[in-house]
C-alpha cells in the first residue's frame, strides 16, 4: 500500500485510540465469571487507564511521532502521564510498566521531565530489586487484580511471553539510555530465559507461558497474540541495542526469529492474517496479535534478518488489517483479555470485540509498513 493510504488509515485508528475515553472498574467489581472467562476486562477497553493495553497504544503513538520527527503528539503524552499521576497510580506489575516503554523514550520532551525521569529510573530498579522472580531469576507475570486496581494477581512460579514486551522493552531501553550494565543484562537475561522456557522446537512456536511449579507449558496452546509479543518484541529489542550486544547472543535471538517466522508465514491464513490458535484452522482470525507478527516481519525485513520473499507476507497481512479498520477508526476482529487456558477452546471462547491494544498494534504494525 502506498503511504498515503496508510496515513489515512493510521490517522483514523489514532483518532479512535486517542478518544476511548476512561475505564470502568466497578463492572469488573461486579463482572460474573462467565464475563471473566471470555475476557471481558474493563480497564482493557479506554485509554486513560495506567495498565498493558494504554501503554502499548502510547508507544504506538511514540512511534508514530518518530517517523514524522517531531512533537506532535507531546501535549497528549504530557496530559496523559499527569492526569494518572495526579489520579494515583495503580499497583505495581508487569503489565502496568508498559506505559514507561513510551515515556523513557520521550520524558526528556515533555515538562516535569525531571520527575518522569525519576519515575523511570525508579521503575527500573523495582524490576530488578522488587518484582518477584521464578526460579532461574525469571520476571513472574504478576498482573493487575481484576476489579481492583491497586491488588495483584501474583500467578506464583509463572512467566508468560507477553513479559518481553510489557516490561523487558522498557527495561533495556532504560538500560541503553541511562548506560546501566545491570539492566541491559537483565534484559538479554530475560529474552534468554523465555525463550528456554517458551519456545517449542518442534513446531518452531511460542507457548503462552510456562509454570515452574507445575514444570509444564500448561495447556501447550500456540496462541497467536501470545507469539506476537515475541516476533515483534524481540526485534524492537534488538533495534534498541543495535550493535551494543554480544554477536553470540545476537545470532542466537536472530536465528530463533527467524524460525518463528517461518513457521508462522506457513500458517498464515489466506485473508492474510492468522488464526488465534495459530494450529487451529477452526479457531476465528484475531486482527490484534495478527498487527503485532507483522510489525515484526516488517522489522526483519528492514533489519535484513528476514529475506525479500517475507515482503508477501507482510503485505497481505498489512491489507487485511486495513479492511478491518471500520469508517470511525476501529480496530476490529480482536480477541479481548486472554490469560493462560489449558486447551483450545479457552482460547476460541475468548470474546471478539474492540479494544484498546486492538488499535494500539495495529498502529503499531501500520507505522512499521510506512518505514518500508
């Protein structure tokens, strides 16, 4: 597509993200399990909440404030990132440090730079000193309490794939930007022990988490936003460090890249995007994780670590995600908030409705396809 669409598409989704509005946690006070079990999780669904779902939707809008190489969008940073403080923020955990991934990138722009910066540094620290560890040192996915914003759901022994890109991005970017050698190896630390625990080597996927407790991948479902948060986390990762890693390493995140990739342009549907059990052909396409692949595969082109024939690939996936942006700038076809299931079927049940991660991949994927 040229950039012209893209743009007119990429300003829509924007125009969307940007006015979701608040969150509602009473009805997650109040949710039956039936709401629970399909994923429906309020604070999912606005944009001025401090937790995963804004965080991404912010970084997507850094970066597209990057590729136009200026401040256009400081003021909402700014009032955003006020407006919460002032609020209160929530509990500390994995998911809520994605907001931090936009804001070490930009506080220096931004007034009370100097008070963002501490935010920042002390966030951090917290990962390394404070976040409870699995065995071998992983980060444990501890999550928001659902209904109640300042509890957490601790999910004792367990790391999830989605911690790559919740909280490991923003901690080797602090790392990079503040040249602190304890964070950028915590980092690779990080990508290393996922990949240990979560990479299948038959199928050349990614698990959804892996239980030290229970020594398994619990269900062993390949969930498709789930390998999203690999495919483009580990890029974005290596991105940042450019050539500040160790070859070895390098070659080893590289090569199993690339083995994902392929097995995921083999399951790739003929829409362009993937099935939300990518192994399963009965389950619903799923637009959201489906962004976050591609805007991976974009980033191995770009990169060189992906070949010329993957430029299919990607842009098939880029023209589906387009016709599932509606007229008003909604992100459709998303799957809602997913924990971990123990077979196909928590993941195929899993509602399909708008939400505010849906338009934050997408535009993160969209602004991918402008830098070619």
């Amino acid at each position: 597509m040229k950039n012209e669409q893209l743009l007119d598409k990429i300003h829509l989704v924007v125009k969307k993200l940007m006015n979701l509005g608040g969150s509602d946690y009473e009805q997650d006070r109040t949710a039956d399990k039936d709401s629970c079990r399909k994923g429906i999780i309020q604070r999912d669904f606005g944009i001025e909440e401090w937790d995963w779902p804004q965080g991404i939707g912010l970084y997507g809008l850094y970066k597209l404030q990057a590729h136009y190489g200026d401040g256009r969008y400081n003021d909402f940073f700014s009032n955003w990132y006020e407006h919460n403080i002032q609020s209160g923020l929530p509990s500390k955990n994995i998911n809520t440090t994605a907001p931090f991934l936009a804001l070490v990138n930009l506080w220096d722009q931004l007034p009370e730079a100097d008070n963002y910066k501490a935010m920042c540094l002390e966030r951090a620290d917290w990962l390394i000193h404070e976040l409870p560890k699995t065995k071998e040192g992983g980060f444990q996915h501890v999550t928001s309490a659902i209904g109640d914003r300042n509890g957490v759901n601790l999910n004792h022994g367990q790391i999830w794939v989605d911690t790559l890109v919740m909280s490991v991005l923003f901690l080797n970017m602090a790392g990079q930007r503040y040249d602190n050698a304890s964070w950028k190896d915590e980092a690779v630390h990080q990508f290393l022990l996922h990949i240990k625990y979560l990479y299948d080597k038959q199928t050349g996927l990614f698990h959804h988490g892996f239980s030290f407790e229970r020594n398994d991948n619990f269900g062993g479902i390949f969930w498709c936003r789930g390998n999203s948060w690999f495919t483009y986390g580990v890029m974005d990762y290596l991105d940042a460090c450019k050539s500040g890693i160790a070859p070895g390493v390098n070659a080893y995140l590289t090569d199993t890249f690339r083995a994902q990739a392929e097995a995921l342009r083999n399951l790739q549907a003929p829409s362009g995007l993937w099935h939300t059990v990518l192994t399963d052909e009965t389950s619903y396409e799923e637009v959201s994780g489906s962004a976050a692949i591609t805007a991976g595969i974009l980033k191995g082109l770009r990169a060189g670590v992906l070949d010329s024939s993957y430029r299919k690939v990607a842009d098939q996936a880029i023209e589906a995600i387009c016709r599932n942006v509606s007229k008003d700038g909604t992100v459709l076809n998303v799957s809602a908030g997913t924990g971990i299931g123990m077979d196909s079927e928590h993941y195929k049940n899993i509602a399909v409705m708008p939400m505010a991660y849906g338009q934050s991949l997408a535009l993160i994927a969209l602004c991918e396809a402008l830098e070619g």
